[in-house]
C-alpha cells in the first residue's frame, strides 16, 4: 500500500512541478525507462513466483538503467547510437513480453 501511495505522489508531483530533461540526457530517458520496466515487470513476475527479493530488484532496477544507459553513449561515442538504441529496446522488449506472458499465465492459469 505503501508503494501505491508512494507511486500516487510522484505522478502528482510530476504533473504538478513539470520538471524538464537536460538536452544532453534526453536521448538516455525513453532507454532508461524501458530498461526500468524491464525491472518492475520481472519483480512483479518474480513476486507471483514467490522469489522476490527485494535487494535483488533495486540492484537490478539500477543496474538496467545504467547498463541500458551505458550502452546508448558508448553508440553515440562510436556513431551508432540509433542502432544500439534499437537494439537495446529490442531485447528489453522481447524480456517485458516475456515477463508479461509469465504473469498472465500465472494470474489467468493460462
């Protein structure tokens, strides 16, 4: 309950304060956040398992973000950000696709 309150008052916050991304961040935000939901989609997979740890999702939260993150600049470092940022989206997608099958099965039994 407490994280749904938590989740609630960062939404309003966000629309209340309007804060702006950095120009130089801003190719790094759509690949952060998918990374991120890469995170939170297999905790929720791992929490219907019943092996969720908490210590484990907060470092693996982090280290999506900034491995996914790593991997976009060293892209634009070598010229192909766009490819990598495409291929970064691409696994992280096929792993949320993955985990939302996994929780469907487990809600739905099918």
């Amino acid at each position: 309950m407490l994280a749904f309150l938590a989740l609630i008052a960062g939404v309003v916050l966000g629309l209340l304060i309007n804060p702006e991304v950095p120009t130089v961040l801003q190719p790094y935000l759509p690949i952060a956040v998918v990374a991120a939901l890469d995170a939170v989609f297999g905790g929720i997979r791992a929490k219907l398992d019943r092996i969720f740890d908490d210590k484990q999702f907060v470092v693996s939260f982090i280290s999506n973000v900034l491995v996914a993150a790593l991997i976009v600049y060293l892209g634009d470092q070598l010229g192909v950000g766009g490819q990598l940022s495409t291929g970064v989206v691409v696994v992280l997608g096929v792993r949320i696709f993955g985990n939302v099958a996994a929780i469907r099965r487990h809600l739905f039994r099918a």
